[in-house]
C-alpha cells in the first residue's frame, strides 16, 4: 500500500506578515536618518567653505603685504578671482546659489565676513586688530560656525 504524504508548500499567512513587518522597520529607519544625515554634510561643506575662505584670506594677505580684503572687496575681486564664484565653486549645498557675503548675522547664502573679530566660540570678538578676519556661517543642523585667520 503506498501512503503519500502530502507536503506543504509556501509561507504562512504569520510568517508573511512578520517579513512585511521587519522590512516596514528597516524602511521607516531609512527614511528617517536620511534626512540627518543629508543635513550633516551639507553642514560639513559648509564649514569646508569657510575653511578655503580663510585659507584664501591667508593667500591674499601674502599677495598683498599683510593687508586683509574689506567686505566690499570681499565681495567684489576677492570673491570672484580668490574664490571663483564665477566657476561655480563657491555655492550653498542646500540651495545650489552662490554665497555672499554681509556684515551682518550669518542667514540663508549669507557668510558673516568681519574685518578686526576673531571667533570666540560661535560668537566674534572684535579688536583683533586690521589684519584678523572671522569668517561665520549659519547651520542647518544647528548653531552657527565661525573660523578666523588667527
């Protein structure tokens, strides 16, 4: 006599629900650092920015006896033939726009550039004298980052 056994085939309607489930959670982890972690590197290049500002800075100064660019020369000549805003290399990662530079607080596209401050944390501290320049800009994840030439 031949007895044959029947045998199951697929998945439980458990099992597939618990896959569905586990892969929700993986995606739902993506999605959420994602986000963060986009925001933290485009704060990396910003702060990466204000780095070759001063590092162009430090090159002026050498070029020109010491002396450092004013803010109306910081957004005229400095700019374009120092930084090469006209190339493209000087541009918010967020928004794809050159940056400017203002006297005021650091906002959207704008880098704080002051003449006489030096950095004091994420705040400026002025009477450095002539030739110091701070450099701050605004992050999105959170605060502000400064760098000077001192």
């Amino acid at each position: 006599m031949n007895v044959q056994k029947q045998t199951k085939q697929g998945f439980t309607i458990i099992e597939v629900v618990l896959v569905l489930a586990i892969a929700g959670l993986i995606f739902l982890m993506v999605f959420i650092a994602l986000p963060a972690l986009q925001r933290s590197q485009r704060d990396t290049q910003r702060r990466d920015d204000v780095a070759r500002v001063i590092s162009q800075i430090n090159s002026y100064q050498t070029n020109n006896n010491g002396r450092v660019p004013s803010l109306s020369q910081a957004r005229g000549d400095f700019r374009r033939d120092y930084l090469k805003v006209d190339e493209g290399e000087f541009q918010d990662p967020q928004s794809g726009e050159n940056y400017n530079f203002s006297g005021n607080d650091p906002s959207g596209v704008n880098m704080q550039y002051v003449v006489g401050s030096k950095c004091n944390g994420e705040s400026l501290q002025s009477g450095a004298g002539s030739r110091s320049v701070a450099v701050r800009v605004q992050l999105e994840g959170s605060g502000v980052f400064c760098q000077d030439n001192q």
